[in-house]
C-alpha cells in the first residue's frame, strides 16, 4: 500500500459486480481503499454494494454501502447528501455504471434506447449535478467516468445506443473538464478495451455460440492477445483519481492493450 488516497473520502457509483469476481467498479472501490480512500460503494443493487463493503472491510479498508439507481436523481441527492453528512466531503466521483444493450435502431425499442442513454450519460450527468457543489465548495475534487473503447471505436457488437452513449461521456467528460478546470475539479475518462469482467457474460455472451467462443473472439480483438482485466482499468482510474494526476484534466484514456492504435 502506497497510500496514494490517503485521508480522500471517494464515493463510486456503480461499485458492485454483476457476477462473482472482479468487474471494473468492485476493483476501483477495493484499489482506492487499499490506497487509503474511504470509500462509499453504491449500487442499484444492496447486495452487490454490501459485497463489495464486505471485502474491502475483510481487507482493512474502510468503506460503507449504499443503495441507489443513478437513473433517478432524487436516490443520488440522497446518497450523496449521506456521504456529507457521515464524512463532510467527496474528493473522488468514480462513474463505474454502465449497461450495454444489443439493436440497430430497427430492432431495438425505443424503450431500450432511452435506457442505455439513461442509464451510460444522463446518470454522469446526475451525478455530477449532485456532487460538484460540495467539489466547489472544497475547492478540489476528481471525477473518473468509466467510458469504454466503443466510444471512440464501433466493434462487431450491434449496441447502437451503447456507442453513441458513451461517445456523449467522451465529450461530457471534457466539456466538464474545462468549465471546472479553473475551480481546481479534474474530470477525466477511461476507456476500457475488452476486458474480462464478470458483466461481458451476462451483457456480451449472447453473441456469441458458447462462451469460449467470445473469449477466443475477445483476446483476439487485442493487439495483445488476450483481454485486460479490472485491476488495469482500477489501476488507470486511480492515477487519474490521485493527486499524482493534478495536472491531468480531460483526458480519454484508452486501456486497451492497443486495440484502439491498431483499429480493429
Ligand atoms: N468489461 C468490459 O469489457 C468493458 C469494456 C468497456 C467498458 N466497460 C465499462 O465498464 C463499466 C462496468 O464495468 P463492471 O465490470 O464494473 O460492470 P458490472 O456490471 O460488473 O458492475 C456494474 C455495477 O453497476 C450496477 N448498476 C447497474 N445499473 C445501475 C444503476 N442504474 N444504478 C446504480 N448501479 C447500477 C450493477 O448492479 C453492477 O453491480 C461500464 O461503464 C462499462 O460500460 C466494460
């Protein structure tokens, strides 16, 4: 342990995982209290949020789960308005959640669209509303939306609403990074590749004929050969998260093993 978040109070949305494991939001909020953060674990779903605390209390971090749906506001304002009053402040805004959900706009629904879009980009922008004036007011704050390479890239994978969501958080991210730049509030992006994640076999698998398949497809699709994991997308947002980062605002970071470089 390193220390890089010591005494940093660092509240992630979306910090459980959708299968047993490590998806990215679980290793963030563990790396960020191996690093000295306490860190509030908030997920959508109670037990995944109280696993999370559960491990990294088991670890000797220190952490407190809560429940909210980062598609309505008023859960958020009551998360974040919690995080207040139990610890005064909110150094970092880690943005893990994300859905993705298969359909050109023929098949896909409406329904599925405005979900997605709800779900990747109007929640960033929810709970940004929510947090920056307590940023504002501490004259210093860090916010890691969670982005993908989708957003710079279309892949094999029909997920229209996916792509252009997560290209919004792309420009979000930085149009945030220049408004807030003079208020000492960083807001940077990282934009994870494929990945091996507990979500890519409940969101992705359905593509493929079996699940070796889609790994096979999957390493792959990277220059490197093989997918990353949570722990290099945990450990990319936690430089940007840390004061190490200080100069660092509105940056998309690939973590990718290349893919973006290579094109494919
Ligand atoms: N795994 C990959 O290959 C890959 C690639 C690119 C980008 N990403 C991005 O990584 C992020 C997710 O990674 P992960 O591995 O932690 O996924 P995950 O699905 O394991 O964890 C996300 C958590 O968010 C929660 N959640 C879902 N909807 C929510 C909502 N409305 N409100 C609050 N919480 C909600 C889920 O319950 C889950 O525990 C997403 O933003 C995704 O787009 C992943």
């Amino acid at each position: 342990m390193s220390q890089r978040l010591k005494d940093k109070v660092a509240l992630v949305f979306g910090a459980g995982s959708s299968g047993p494991g490590w998806g990215n939001g679980k290793a963030a909020a563990a790396l960020y209290a191996r690093e000295g953060a306490w860190v509030f674990a908030v997920d959508v779903r109670a037990e995944a949020a109280e696993e999370t605390r559960r491990v990294i209390t088991s670890e000797g971090g220190r952490c407190i789960a809560l429940t909210a749906d980062v598609t309505d506001s008023a859960q958020i304002q009551a998360a974040v308005a919690a995080v207040l009053s139990e610890a005064g402040r909110i150094d970092v805004l880690h943005n893990n959640v994300g859905i993705t959900e298969m359909g050109d706009p023929i098949e896909a629904s409406e329904e599925s669209w405005h979900r997605v879009l709800d779900t990747n980009l109007t929640g960033v922008f929810l709970t940004c509303k929510h947090v920056l004036p307590a940023m504002l007011e501490q004259g210093a704050g860090s916010i890691v939306n969670i982005s993908s390479l989708a957003s710079i890239q279309v892949n094999t994978y029909p997920y229209t609403s996916y792509y252009a969501a997560k290209a919004g958080l792309n420009h979000l991210t930085r149009s945030l990074a220049v408004r807030y730049a003079p208020n000492n509030i960083r807001v940077n992006a990282v934009l994870p590749g494929v990945i091996d994640t507990p979500l890519i076999y409940t969101q992705i698998a359905g593509q493929f004929e079996d699940v070796e398949e889609m790994r096979r497809h999957r390493n792959a699709a990277s220059p490197m050969g093989r997918m990353g994991d949570a722990w290099d997308v945990a450990h990319a947002a936690l430089f940007l998260a840390s004061d190490e980062a200080k100069y660092i605002t509105g940056v998309c970071l690939p973590v990718d093993g290349g893919k973006a470089c290579a094109g494919r």
